[in-house]
C-alpha cells in the first residue's frame, strides 16, 4: 500500500511537490530557529555563569539589592570559614570567592604623574592557587592575546581594549583608583602580565583581571570576598538543581534578620536573566505555534486545490466502489509520506544551515559595543539531539491536519449524483 | 469702586508683608562676610557613619576661594601622608604607598571623599554664595531654638554643583544653621546642618557639619573642626603639585 501511495505522488509531482516545498521551508526554519536560540541562550546562560552569575552565587542580602553597583562595602566578612563550610555542606558543588569592583586606571607618565586614564571594571578571582580551576572556567589561556598568564602577586591582566586605550604593554605598571571595603580611597600600582579579549563586550571594554589575594589588599578586604559562585560538576546550568539548592540555603538563614546575612541566588535570579529567558521561550513557543498553524492552512489549502483537481479522479473512485473511508485514509497515508519527506529534507537542510551558523557564528560585536549584559560578540548556533526531531512535529502535523481538514470533503459526495457529474 | 478699594488693600497688605523680609542679597552678603575668607587653615576630623560602622579621618586643609586648596591626611595608618591638591576644576591626589600623582577633574569632583557624604567639591572650596546664586527669602521659622529667615538660593550659571539650595540663616549670628542642596531636576541631593556655633577670629562659625547624602543609605558624616585659622599666610609653594610629594 505505501509502495502504491509512494509510486503515486512520485508520478503526480501536481501532489507532492509543492507540499514537499512548503514543508521542508517550514521545517528549515523550525530547526535552525530552535539552534539558534539554543545556541544564543546556552552561550548567554554560559557567559552569565562563567564571568558573573555561577550557577548560584552567595552574597549578602544588602548586596544582592544593591549588585549593579558592585558595592564592595556591602562584601561579605569571614569568607574563609564560609567557604570551608560550603564545601563541607555541599561537597558536589565547586565553590569560588570572588570579588567584583569598580575603579579608575592610571597609566604615569616618566615623573609618575597621570599620562592616561580609563574606567575598569575589576574581576578578582583565584589565579595563583595550584588548585585553582578559574584559568580554565574563564578561559583564561585561550583569551591571552599578549604576554603571559600573571605568575606572582601584583600581576594582572588586562582587556586589550583598554590596555590600547591606555596605551600600555605587558610589562608596564598601572595604578588603580578605587575605594576600599570601608568607603576609603584605595590607590594600588599592579604590573601588566598581560592582555586579553574574550568575545564578550561588556568584559572587553575595561576589564581588570587580578588574584584574589591583591584585590583584598588593595580594597582591605582581608578574608572578605563580595561574592561566592557555586558551580554544578557538569558545568551546565540545572534551574531545578539551582532551586533546590537555594531554596535550602536560604531556608537555613531565614530567622537571621542581620542585612549582612548570606542570600544565595540562582543564575536566573541575577542580571534580569529570568525575564530574558521567560522572553525569549515564549519568543520561540509563540513562533512555531504560528508556524504551525500558518503551514497548516498553507498545507490545507494545498490540499482543497488538490481535492478540486483530483475531483475526476475521487469520483470515478466513488463510482468503481472504493469506500469514502478508505480514499480519506489513502489521503491521508499521502500526506503522511510526503510530511515525513518534506521533514527529511527541511531537518537536513536545517542541520546544514544551523551547522555553519555553529561553526562560522555570526558577529553582532558592532551592535554590542555599549552593551552592559554578559552576551558574546559573536552569536552561534547549537546543534542538540531534538534538532534532529523538533522539525518532525510540525512538518507531519500540518500536513496531517492540512489534509484531513480537505479531504472532509469526500464525505460530502453524493454518490446518486457521481455519474452525472462525470458525464457533465 | 468697592471692589478698586479692596484691591488696593490687598495690595497692601501683601506688600507690607515681604517687606518685614530682608532682600535676599542683603542675606548671601552678611553670610558672605561671615563665612567666608581670603584663605583659611582647618584641621578637622570627619566622622563618616557608613552601613558597617563609623570611622574617623584626620586632615589638615589650606584653602583659597574656591580654585586653591590643598588637603593632607593625618590619621588613620592607611590614609595618612595622603594629599589633594586642587586647583581650579582639576585635583591631583598623591599616595605615598603606591609614591604616584593621579590627576582627577570634571564629574569626578563630584564624587565622595573617602566614602562619606562630601563631595570633593564640598571639602575643598569656600565659595561665594553672592557670586553663585541669586536668593529671595520666603519667611522665618526657628530652628534649633535660633530666629532664622528661610532664604530660596537659585544659581545664576550652571557651574555649581547644586542649582537650588534652601537655607535656614540664624538672623542674628549670619550663618546657615540648615540647608537642603537640590538639584536642577528638583531632587534633594544633601541636607547639611551646622551645629556647635561658635565665635572664632571675630566671626561667628560652627564647629560641627552634618552632611547626609540624600541619596546613599548611609548614616551621614560628621565634620569636625578642630581648629580654624582664617586670613594667614599660606606659602605659595603649597598650591603646586612640587608640595604632594
């Protein structure tokens, strides 16, 4: 019967191509709009966690309302013992202090007075500990555009944007201009080991790369961080995990009222990152649900030009004793074959799209110069396992459901009336 | 006929009361003559009540008007030997750990001093209130058991840091025992309180601010002056950058 069905579209391309087009345009544009925004998302929700957010972070609660402004004076006191105790209680998690801050860099002239000034934005994470896997979880090495990796205290690296403002070069000495914990003036020379640019404008612009160790010095931060990052083994984000995880954090210092008590925070629950993925999911629900419907009636409407073509044919069917059941569900075994063609095409062609759009990217930096959210430069396609099927859905079921709703006509012919018909 | 009599009385009577208020002018130039100096020597503390806890900070200023000053720190260990220099819109700040000048200017004289509630601005000019802002004085009201005029200050050019202030002018010592310093946009940026006045070298001056910045969550800062010496001899090398070193 499907060899039968099959021979037929084959022969009658009138049946099948311009479904088979229709569908493998729709379902093109289903898998690559499903690896592009996997792709985007999964980069931004990397980005976010790598460079910001961790998978949950633990600040104090004056902090987290006050994040945006990285108030150092809000840090957290008594890290050490924190983190011992973090990675007591939840040994599954790897556990990093870090600091963030804001400050003034000052590159000196030959008297050592002011030749260049540039805003930067301070990331102090642990650098110089043999244990230390930030190197690799920033991707330190792989940004490293000139010099080398800092060795020793004192050393920092510096986004090559403004190193090129500053007019500086590995080797040279900078001056940062801060405030301490405590709300005083923090002046601090550090030597640039380095120069680095990761693909992410809002770092690229002015980052400041430091040891932990010289960040608490310079801003009197003795055992005080601003922040501890957890991160999951896996390395991905797990929003039930996170929940869970904070949700029993926080339970456990509920009664504690002091505004300095620990928070911990889910990924989401930082850098407005819940309401741009609520936008974007429901960006990409309400458009294949439109895509659906609109192939749908595109598919529909094929079919009720197919019926009023295939109108001689249906009847002289009728007439020779073919039961209304059996064309409607010959029809529909029609469609079925040319859905599931038309989905093979539009999921390989889709896959081959989203495949260079995951290895070529597409560059968006001159749109990201001024941005201040944590979203690469370039933006990529990524190819999961339900690209391979999520074009399946729509591709059938608007075939299907185009079909079916024609051919609801069959059942509308009369058979007293066939022979008069086919005379006429 | 009636209703040309009941207006001119009106008139009247609205006349008859501004004219028990003083010119506003008249105000800004006793608080001038009062306040301010050719230069003066300060040694102060200020007591900056943060989140976390309070602090205190020692210096020692010589100030000129408001394009001349210069400010070393005593106390604490970690800002101690630190110095401003600040002349006209531009400040150099030496640290003698890190043994560098650094030159700020523009918005940054905006920024706290050391994390209280001071501008740089604030701390380190004696302006003119007459060459700055025009005033009107809109009643009386006693403030800390003191008569005082409540005078409306609008500045005349968009130079100063605060467009509009409102002041509380004890009327017989001449000094703003209250001020509220509002922006253009009507917001109020900072509320100062003088307390502790005092007559010093003639002049009647308080030996206590209170500045809160309306828009931190802090406590506000206290500062203290320790001693005052207006009109002496300030060297001249001290107002360049050879003297932060």
């Amino acid at each position: 019967m499907i060899r039968f069905l099959f021979k037929g579209l084959l022969r009658d391309r009138h049946r099948s191509l311009f479904p088979v087009i229709t569908i493998s345009i729709g379902v093109l544009f289903t898998v690559l709009l499903q690896c592009w925004i996997t792709g985007i998302l999964g980069d931004m929700i990397n980005t976010n966690a790598r460079f910001s957010t961790g998978h949950v972070k633990i600040t104090t609660r004056a902090y987290a309302e006050n994040a945006d402004q990285l108030p150092t004076d809000l840090a957290m006191i008594g890290a050490e013992e924190m983190l011992a105790n973090l990675k007591q209680d939840y040994p599954d998690m790897d556990w990093v202090p870090r600091i963030q801050f804001g400050g003034l860099l000052d590159a000196p002239d030959e008297n050592g007075e002011t030749r260049t000034q540039g805003t930067a934005f301070g990331m102090a994470v642990d650098l110089l500990s043999e244990e230390t896997q930030e190197i690799n979880r920033l991707n330190l090495a792989e940004a490293l555009i000139q010099g080398s990796m800092p060795n020793e205290s004192g050393e920092i690296l510096l986004s090559d944007d403004l190193a090129q403002k500053l007019e500086v070069a590995p080797g040279q000495t900078v001056t940062l201009l801060s405030s301490t914990m405590y709300g005083s003036m923090a002046m601090y020379n550090f030597r640039v080991a380095g120069t680095v640019k990761f693909g992410v404008s809002a770092l690229d612009r002015g980052a400041m790369i430091l040891d932990i160790s010289d960040a608490q010095l310079a801003l009197d931060m003795m055992d005080a961080a601003s922040e501890i990052l957890g991160f999951n083994q896996i390395g991905l984000y797990n929003n039930e995990e996170a929940t869970v995880l904070a949700t029993s954090y926080n339970e456990a210092v509920v009664d504690d009222k002091d505004e300095f008590a620990p928070a911990m925070l889910r990924l989401r629950d930082q850098n407005d990152l819940a309401s741009m993925l609520d936008y974007i999911q429901s960006f990409v629900t309400m458009f294949i649900s439109i895509f659906i419907l609109a192939m749908g009636i595109v598919l529909w409407n094929s079919g009720l030009i197919g019926g009023i073509r295939r109108y001689g044919e249906i009847g002289i069917r009728l007439a020779i004793g073919e039961y209304k059941g059996h064309i409607y569900r010959s029809m529909i075994g029609e469609s079925v074959l040319i859905g599931l063609f038309g989905s093979c095409i539009g999921t390989a062609l889709g896959l081959g799209v989203a495949w260079l759009l995951q290895t070529y990217g597409f560059s968006v930096g001159d749109y990201m110069k001024n941005a201040t959210i944590m979203m690469p430069n370039t933006f990529r396609a990524q190819i999961t396992s339900t690209a391979y099927y999520i074009g399946f859905i729509p591709g059938l079921f608007a075939t299907i459901l185009g079909t079916s709703l024609s051919g609801v006509g069959i059942y509308r012919r009369q058979t007293a009336q066939l022979f008069k018909e086919l005379e006429a | 006929m009636q209703h040309k009599i009941f207006f001119l009385l009106g008139l009247f009577g609205i006349t008859s009361a501004f004219a028990q208020y003083p010119f506003g002018e008249e105000i800004l130039n006793r608080i001038d003559m009062n306040m301010s100096s050719k230069n003066r020597k300060v040694v102060s503390k200020m007591v900056i009540h943060g989140r976390r806890g309070s602090r205190t900070i020692e210096s020692q200023s010589w100030v000129e008007g408001t394009d001349k000053s210069f400010t070393e720190y005593l106390a604490p260990a970690r800002e101690k030997g630190t110095k401003m220099l600040k002349l006209e819109d531009r400040l150099w700040i030496y640290s003698p750990s890190t043994d560098r000048t650094i030159q700020i200017s523009g918005h940054m004289l905006r920024q706290s001093v050391m994390g209280s509630d001071l501008s740089y601005e604030d701390m380190l000019e004696d302006p003119k209130m007459t060459n700055d802002y025009e005033a009107v004085v809109i009643g009386e009201e006693e403030v800390d058991d003191r008569l005082c005029w409540i005078v409306e200050l609008t500045a005349k050019h968009a130079e100063v840091a605060y467009h509009f202030r409102k002041m509380w002018v004890d009327q017989k010592r001449d000094i703003p025992i209250m001020q509220e310093l509002i922006a253009k946009s009507g917001t109020l940026l900072k509320r100062m309180e003088l307390k502790d006045v005092t007559l010093m070298g003639g002049r009647w001056y308080p030996k206590r601010f209170i500045f809160k910045d309306m828009l931190k969550s802090g406590k506000g800062t206290e500062f203290l002056v320790e001693s005052i010496e207006f009109d002496v001899a300030i060297p001249g090398h001290l107002f360049t950058k050879a003297a932060l070193r």
